[in-house]
C-alpha cells in the first residue's frame, strides 16, 4: 500500500480499529461504496416516483411525447405548454441516465474487486 494510506489508517490499526491495513482497505473501500449505491439508489427511486415508471419506460414515453410534438396537430398554446414540459423532462432523463448508468457500474465493483472479508 502506499505511505500516504499507509500513514492515514496507521493511527487505526494502532488503535485496534482494523486488524491489517488489508482489512481497513477492504472495509472501507466497501463502505464508501456502500455509500455510492444508496445514494444513486435514492435518486434513482425518486425519479421513479416522481414519473410512476422505470427508465426504460420513461425512455419510451419521452420519445411518445416528442413525437406528438412534431405531429403539429396540437394548437400554438398546447405546443408551447408540453414542448415546456418535454424540455424538463429531458432535463431529467438525463439525469437519471446518468445516475443508472453510475449506479450499474458502482453495482458491478464488488463483483470485479475482491471486496469480501478476509476469511478468519
């Protein structure tokens, strides 16, 4: 391990926090990983929430909604009000691509680095 980690945990092996620089390293590359997935989890439900629906479905439903923009069967007013309402829409499912996307990959890491615990 690097002397900069090295020093920074040192103070809590000393102190019996961890074991062996090794089971600080895992625990807590663990928890900050831990701590990525419930918070992109998070976003992710409220995006669910707030629309009713999954991103794929989302997804579906932008494309409806844009598509009948560009039908031109809707008067001026209506035009404006759900090119408005597509606008933030976008505005989020950008947002939510993004925090999928995040939340995909920080879900794959325990499975590409060995994070279990050592065995006793």
């Amino acid at each position: 391990m690097g002397t900069g980690f090295a020093a920074a945990i040192e103070p809590l092996v000393r102190r019996r926090v961890f074991v062996t620089e090794e089971q600080a390293a895992r625990e807590l590359v663990r928890d900050y990983v831990l701590r990525q997935v419930t918070s992109l989890q998070r976003e992710v439900t409220r995006f669910e929430r707030r629309y009713g629906m999954r991103f794929e479905r989302f997804s579906e439903y932008l494309h409806e909604r844009s598509a009948l923009l560009e039908a031109g069967s809707l008067e001026p007013s209506q035009r404006q009000t759900l090119g408005q309402a597509i606008m933030q829409e976008e505005d989020d499912w950008l947002d939510w691509k993004a925090a999928q996307e995040m939340l995909d990959n920080w879900l794959g890491i325990p499975k590409r680095c060995d994070l279990s615990a050592p065995p006793p």
